[in-house]
C-alpha cells in the first residue's frame, strides 16, 4: 500500500479518509441518541475537577471500536475512555468521542467528536465533528474542508495581523497551573478579544480563518490529534508552548499563522 | 383586539407570533450572508471594550424593521442598532439583530437574533433564533419550544437541585463592575460548574432546562426582553439581581425555578 518512498497509495489514503468519516458518522448517532435527554447519567472521573463520564461518551466510542475492529483490524487504538489497543500495521487511531463533555452535559453545541489517524510522524488526517450542528471539519492528505449548514467549504487560517487585533480562545479562564495561568494572562493582556468556552470547536475556528490563536493546558494526546491535522491542513501550526510537537498533548499552542505564533509563544514565555 | 378583559384575541396572538417569525427570518437571511465572510467590516462602538457592530448587525435589524413598517405600523420598535420608533398600539417589539457580536464576529455557534413584543406588563412572545444552526426557541402565550436539528420538542427548565449541582453560566468572566465581580465570584463557587462564552445561547439553556443559572450585568432592554419571554414560558424566572423586575436590562439572574433563584440571590447579595 506504500511506494519505494514509504508514501500512501491513493487508495490508501481514500480508505483511511472513508473510515474516519464512518467512525465520525457513528459517534455521531450515539452522541445525538443523548443529548439533551433528562436520562443523562455522568460520573466524576477525578474528584477535584469536575469531569462527567457519560453513557453517551462510552457509546460513542464503543460504536468506533466495534467499526475498526471490522474494517482495520490491524491498526492501533488511542481513545479516551477504554485502553489503547496495540497495532502491527503502523496506524494509530487516535478518538475522543466526545471533546467537551462539561459542554455537552450543559447542552452547548459546541463539544465534538474528534477522530484522527496518525503513524510514526504524526497526525496524517483527522476530523472535528459537531453533531448537533451537523458540521465537519476535516483535514489531511493535502484536503482542508468544513462541511454544515451552509454548505461545502474549503478552510484556510488567517493571515498575520497583531496580536493588538487578534482573537485568542481557551476553554475556561481557569488555564492550567498557577504558573500557566500567569504566562496565559500575559497573552491575553496583549490581545484584541479572548474569549471562553468551545472546547474543541475553537480549533475548528482556527481553521476555518475566523480567530488566530488557541492556547491550552492539561490536554492528553487524544485532545490534539484532530485539532493538529485539520489546522495545519488550513495552514495553521500547532505546537507545545515552547514550539516544540503538540501531538503528547499538555500545553498547546494552536496559531493561525507563523507569525502570530511566534507572538504568542513570546508573550507566554515572557 | 381585546376582549373586555384586555386579553389578546387568539388572532391577534396568531398574528404578533407570525410577525415575530417572519423578523427572525429575516434576520437569519440577512445575519447569515455576511457570517464567518472575509469581508466582515467591523467598527468599534465603544473605545474601552470591544463592541463590534458589523454590517450584518444593521442589516438584520433594517430588514426587521422593514417587515414591521408594512405589518405593524402602529407598533413601537426599540432596537439595538437603530432609534427606538414610538407606537400607538400598546405593543412594542424589542429587536437584538445579532446578540453576541463577538461570538459572530469569532465565527461561534452560539450568538443569535432576539426578537420579542412587549406590552406594558412586559414581554408577551419572544424568540431566540440561532441562524447557523438553524434553531430557533420560542416562549409566550401559552407556549414554549425549541425548534431545531431534532426536530420540535416543548422547553422546560429544569427541577430544583442545590447549587452545588447546578451550573451556571455567563459571558464572559469578567462579570460588571469589580462589586458585581465579587458577588459573582461568591455565586460561582458554590455551582458545581461554571461556563462561559454562550451569549443569549446561555438563556435558550435555561429554557430546556439544561442549566440552572445565567448570571450577567450591564445588559439592556433589548439583550433581555426575548430570554426573559422565552425562559417564563418554559418555567423559569428572570429577574434583576435584588429579585425586581429584569425588563430594564442591568444586573440579570435567570433561574430555572424559584428554590434555584432564591438560593442564586442569597449567595449574589451575600
């Protein structure tokens, strides 16, 4: 399936595309089968942080498993809510089914589902979907698109502007360690607009052109995955804040472009 | 119009809910064109904070204002972006063409058009409209529901809970003045969960009874007139922070009951 070079074949890669939308469009079906209903049961993961595990988060992920386990039996498994499962044909699928469950549990309609194919370099293609909004944001293999409510699209960062006239998002205000929230703040300090609250559909944003930084921390591997294929797809970078691979997860710097990136890792730095 | 009483016949009922869909049509039309567009021109309101009124906010609202000029024109308007019209009518319809301007401009799901007809005992009908994903809430004169990506379904805030399973949500976590920031701060850490980053979305979530609270300052007449409509036929209460009428706009508590509202206040004026 690979050329002397070690390259995908285009069958390959229209496969690998194909089952993510598969795994994507189940996620979604057991997503939507909860949300907003009054039966919705949730845990608490950690005690400190309030994290809901709820039927629909291990429903959606188990509909996934059960696709791979039929149609790529010998690719890995990285999810959020069962063990990873080891794979001999290098590809790794890495799922959160659903990225935001505090949003979710809350009925916002900005949670999503995150599902990514990486090998030993990285992310290779990944998807963002929104199934209450019926949007998809997807990314790899040279493609960049969203499709939802208005349509077909192709996606593209933004261009560099200041960070005087920048759009910066984090999911809660509350970012991390006393020590990460400090370089968080002198960030923001420098921006035109932060604001709270998408979980990961403010990567999407970035993507689609609308903000120019997304900064976060604490996230795990299967957080990223999804949000580094699609923005880089769109021309975006995504980095540690030091700039270095973003794909281990914990502090994440998602930009629009190189120069506001570089902006933004000097005031977090600073 | 008006039976003896001074109730509204059901025609005229009929007639003030078709007024108001057909507003929030336009309104989606008109908001729509110019959402998450490059060629978004925005001027800043206010120097101090960041108030974008982007052509489609003026658009929106001169399209409602068009529609009522030939349906309504006995009826007063007090819109966002335009004078407010005297009526002579009794009724008056409060118009926000985009609520949530930063969330348009940041290209969010979660900014809307508020469309509400007032007498002079308060909010009769209100619809809070979400263009992109296409889902529109509605409130007064007997009925309360969301229609939207699954369908029609009746909206009801949700039972009593303690606060410290409640959720409460507000815009942004720099909550009024620094008083009003304490009393938030005081409200916040007894909630189970606190988001933010949901404009009027965040009301439509009090409705169907997905959250407990929305808590926010400095609002005006025509941020509030819609939630306040939408939230009372679903169940809930809208009033100031001292429990006083919240038509004026100001300091906003939306309960999805009495035992929450009352439990909200205690902790606000603690």
């Amino acid at each position: 399936m690979r050329d002397a070079l070690g390259r995908l074949s285009e069958a390959e890669r229209h496969e690998l595309m194909a089952v993510a939308g598969a795994l994507a469009d189940a996620a979604r079906r057991e997503t939507l089968a909860h949300f907003r209903s009054d039966s919705l049961g949730a845990e608490s993961k950690e005690s400190l942080r309030f994290d809901p595990v709820t039927v629909a988060d291990r429903a959606s992920e188990r509909a996934m498993r059960a696709i791979l386990a039929l149609r790529r039996p010998f690719d890995g498994i990285l999810g959020e809510e069962f063990g990873p499962r080891e794979g001999t044909s290098g590809f790794t699928w890495v799922l959160d089914p659903i990225d935001g469950t505090r949003g979710y549990l809350s009925g916002t309609p900005t949670w999503g589902v995150l599902v990514a194919v990486r090998d030993a370099t990285g992310p290779l293609f990944g998807l963002i979907d929104q199934p209450y909004i019926g949007e998809r944001f997807a990314g790899g293999f040279g493609m960049a698109e969203v499709v939802g409510p208005m349509g077909r699209k192709g996606l593209r960062a933004r261009a560099p502007r200041p960070l005087s006239q920048g759009i910066l998002f984090s999911t809660f205000p509350e970012v991390g360690t006393p020590a990460e929230g400090a370089a968080f703040a002198r960030l923001a300090r420098e921006m035109r607009l932060v604001r709270y609250g998408m979980d990961c559909y403010a990567y999407a944003l970035v993507a689609a052109g609308q903000i120019d930084l997304v900064v976060e921390a604490g996230l795990q591997p299967y957080d990223v995955a999804a949000p580094i294929a699609v923005i880089e797809a769109a021309g975006g970078i995504v980095t540690n804040w030091q700039g270095g691979p973003a794909a281990g997860g914990g502090q994440i710097l998602a930009a629009a472009n190189s120069a506001v990136h570089a902006a933004a890792m000097a005031a977090l730095n600073g």
